[in-house]
C-alpha cells in the first residue's frame, strides 16, 4: 500500500508530492550512474558521452562507434560503460 502526501504550500515547496510505502519508507530507486573525469580512465576503457559511446585512444583523443576521432579535455565528466 502506497500513501501520498500533498503540501498545501505552507511547506518548504509548495505542491511537492511524495509517495511512502507502507513501512514508512520512500520508494527505492534505480541507482544514479556516476560519472568521472576523462583522465581517469584507462586506454582502451569505453564510455558514454552526450548520448553516444567511445573508446578511449590516448590521454586527451577517443574515438566514438563510427571511428571518428575526438579530442576530450582531462576534467570532462563522462560516463564509464559497464558493460566493457
């Protein structure tokens, strides 16, 4: 059983809804994938950038799946692939 609970705009954020499941606690969530800096991964370690995935070639150049070479700066986020 899931209950809902409304604001009515006296709270910290007005019309904020939250569900609570029935032994109180907020419904689990799928886990955020965190992102890393560029320089941190490995030659030859795959990652995903703004929707597309690329290998890492050297410290600052990655190609994506259609060969097409890119140059990353160290600080960029990106997302490590788990699936490599």
């Amino acid at each position: 059983m899931k209950t809902t609970i409304m604001t009515n705009g006296e709270g910290p954020v007005a019309g904020y809804s939250s569900e609570v499941a029935a032994n109180g606690q907020p419904p689990t969530r799928p886990p955020i994938h965190s992102t890393i800096q560029f320089q941190e991964l490995s030659i030859g370690q795959h990652f995903e950038f703004r929707g597309r995935r690329y290998e890492k070639l050297a410290l600052s150049m990655a190609c994506d799946e259609d060969r097409i070479g890119n140059i990353f700066q160290a600080q960029t986020e990106v997302l490590p692939d788990p699936f490599a």
